[in-house]
C-alpha cells in the first residue's frame, strides 16, 4: 500500500478509537447519574382515614423511605423544603410514574416521625419518636441501608396541638454533620460517624400547638425561631460548639406563624 494510504488509513483508525472512547466515557457518566438520581425521597405515613382526631392519634403508623431512580444528579436537599425553602427542586428528568413496582430503587423502614428526610452527597438524616426516645437516623443514600442511628432521652411532654408529633420539626445539615432540634429536647448535633458533637437543652415552651419551625444554616449558625405565648425569640447558635451567639426577643407575639428576615444579628419583623 502506498504511504500515502497509510498515514490516511492509521488517521482514520485513530479517529475511530478516540470516538469510541468518547462514547464509552460519555454512557459512564449517564449510568452513574442514573444510579446516583433522585426523583422522590418520602416519609410515608400511612394510617386509614378516619374522621375523629384521637382516633388518628391511636393507630400505629407504619413509616417507610422510598427512593425513585432518574437520570438526574444527586442532588443535596440539606434543609426543611430543599436549599432555599421553595421545594422545587433544580433537578430534570424526573420520571412521571413511580410506585413500588415502578423506578423504585430501594425501600427501607424508618422509626415513626413526622419530619422530612434531609440528604448529603452520600447520607440521607432523618428524625423520629419512639418508646420514649428521641432518634436521629442516618442512611446510605445509596442503598438505603441504616448507618447509625442515635437517641435521646424525652425529658418531658410539651403540650401541643394533637397532629403534631415529637418528631415533627426537621433536622438540617452543613453535608456532613446533622443538627436536630426537638421542641421536647432542644438542639443536637451528629458528626457524620454519629458520634455527638455538642448538645443544648431548651426549653421548656409555652405554645399550644407545638413548635414546628425546623432550623436553618445560615454561614456557620443555626437558626431557630421560637414563636410561643411567652418570651418569643430568634436566636443563632454556633454550628462548631453550639455555643449560642445572639438572642433576640420578638416581643409580645402569640406563637402563631411570622415573617421575619436577618442581618448580622438584627432583626425585623413585620
């Protein structure tokens, strides 16, 4: 063959091999987002509808995480209604059907709770309410298999409105350790192993339907808004310590939902 040929023959092999590798790496990095997507992470609460509230409040609930598969990436959902509060996800390809024969990537059984689960790249945390403990759970993100799970003691009972729970309020994370709150506790935080950083008893409360405002990062504080009957208050604690930084009063406010913004400590409500 002439040389000519060749060098336009060893081209057009060269070519052929470096778009095949292109191809290759190209159908890795779907298959990864595929196995790492997430459609819809759910605490499902399932109890027979009934119209008397105490009869709700005397079934036994049955909880259960579910994970759909997408191609969408694996996305961080760190707080109470993802990254910015809106719960609206920036992630596409989301499937329009899922069920547990259907996209279902894994189901495992939680403890009972009200809260929602809040993710990392790899841990999904959780909190729930049993036997008199107060849990904070971690699971595998991708296997859905439970890591740890850790527990206090319930020190008391606040008196809340009958559909709350203990376990009610969300926990949030900084993507690798967890901060929970229980309005029967007050603030906890996990390192990502499970073992305790800190803890900050609160409390007791003075709010009738219970507390439900879950905490927030803003840099490195949390953020807790106590609205109740006596002494309402916002106050920042160090993520590092759980040293508190700032508290202020919110003066004479029923413990009912407000709106308020933050800036270095001050606050202002209207």
């Amino acid at each position: 063959m002439p040389r000519g040929n060749q060098s336009v023959k060893a081209e057009r092999d060269h070519g052929q091999k470096a778009k095949g590798k292109r191809q290759k790496a190209k159908g890795k990095r779907q298959k990864a987002a595929q196995s790492s997507g997430i459609v819809i992470l759910c605490r499902l609460i399932f109890v027979p509808m009934v119209l008397a509230r105490e009869a709700m409040r005397r079934r036994t609930l049955r909880i259960a995480l579910f994970f759909f598969v997408s191609v969408a990436g694996a996305e961080e959902w760190a707080r109470f209604r993802g990254p910015n509060g809106s719960g609206v996800s920036n992630d596409t390809g989301f499937p329009a059907e899922f069920g547990k024969e259907k996209n279902l990537r894994w189901r495992t059984p939680a403890r009972p709770g009200k809260s929602s689960p809040v993710l990392t790249r790899n841990h999904i945390f959780l909190t729930a309410f049993e036997k008199g403990k107060l849990f904070t759970q971690c699971f595998d993100r991708e296997t859905g298999k439970l890591m740890w799970e850790r527990w206090v003691e319930r020190p008391r009972a606040e008196s809340t409105e009958g559909l709350n729970h203990p376990a009610a309020i969300t926990a949030v994370t900084d993507g690798e350790n967890v901060y929970a709150f229980f309005m029967d506790f007050g603030l906890i935080s996990y390192d990502g192993a499970g073992k305790v950083r800190w803890k900050v008893p609160l409390g007791p409360f003075s709010n009738s339907m219970g507390h439900s405002a879950s905490p927030i990062l803003a840099g490195d504080s949390i953020i807790l808004v106590m609205d109740q009957a006596l002494d309402s208050y916002i106050a920042a604690f160090d993520c590092g310590s759980g040293k508190m930084r700032w508290k202020t009063s919110r003066g004479k406010l029923t413990d009912g939902p407000r709106r308020w913004c933050i800036k270095t400590g001050r606050t202002s409500w209207y």
